[in-house]
C-alpha cells in the first residue's frame, strides 16, 4: 500500500515473522545493513546517536555515504531516525537543508507483525530537490521493505 502527496512516503508490509523478530532486524545494526545493504563502523543503534553509514546498493547509491541520526526507539513498536536523504549529484552542500523524518511503527497482524515505514519532511528540502528525491525514495522505501521481508522470509 502506498500513499503520496509530495510530503508524505507511506508504505505498509505484512511480514510474516514475529514483532520481535522484525525489531531486531531493524535496531540490530549488523542486521539493518543486511537488508538495508549498507555498511557502518557503529556497533549499535541508541537514541541521539548520529550513525555513518556507506550505501552498498547496486545503482545510483552505490558507495555513498549518508548519516542517519536516531530520534527514537521504543522497543518493539516505533524505530525513527532524520537524515538527508536522496543522492545529491551536484556534491553541494546539504548541512543546512532540514532534514526528513524516517519512523518504522510495527503492529501484531494475523501471522505475523505488520510494518508501516513513512518518510515525511520532502516539502522543507531545497525546493530544486524535493520533486527528485521524493521520487528516488518512493522507489526506494518499495525496495527496502521488499528487502526486509525477504531477509526475515530467510531468516526468521
């Protein structure tokens, strides 16, 4: 399920794994960068921590690096982080550019945890990027929770 209005990325996955499960492999950092394909020196994720990471994504993202900055982790229900997001090809300097809001919610489901990830805050990006990188990230949230569904269909 998708919805968009150049604000808001929502998208909803059934994952049939427990809660737990799918918790861990979202905060487990050696487990996010599995499925999430990046690399980081950092051994865990905890609330206020600025992590670097390197994106080992085939494309665009390949070998960039970007920071995510977690705001909040309440166990087994919300994981939440800001970042800048998107590929900046023009290499300018984003520092001063809000940043967007990245909040995974889980939920019991019938066999298994449902997953809602939104992504809001494209409308306060420099106005000659929001259109670019809400679209590269549409794209890309569909990729990441197909990709965390497959990790935990192998490994749950």
């Amino acid at each position: 399920m998708v919805a968009s209005d150049l604000k808001k990325i929502e998208r909803k996955t059934m994952i049939r794994a427990p809660r737990s499960r799918v918790w861990r492999a979202l905060t487990d950092v050696g487990e996010f960068c599995v499925w999430f394909r990046a690399e980081t020196a950092e051994k865990a994720f905890r609330p206020g921590a600025a992590v670097n990471m390197l994106s080992t994504y085939e494309g665009s993202c390949y070998r960039m690096k970007f920071t995510i900055h977690i705001v909040d982790m309440v166990p087994e229900e919300r994981f939440s982080w800001r970042w800048h997001p998107g590929t900046n090809p023009s290499g300018e300097d984003l520092s001063g550019e809000p940043m967007t809001l990245v909040e995974f919610h889980l939920e019991d489901a019938e066999g298994g945890t449902l997953v809602t990830v939104t992504e809001t805050g494209f409308d306060l990006l420099l106005q000659d990027r929001q259109a670019r990188v809400f679209g590269e990230n549409e794209g890309g949230w569909q990729a990441q929770m197909a990709s965390l569904e497959q990790y935990l269909g192998q490994r749950a």
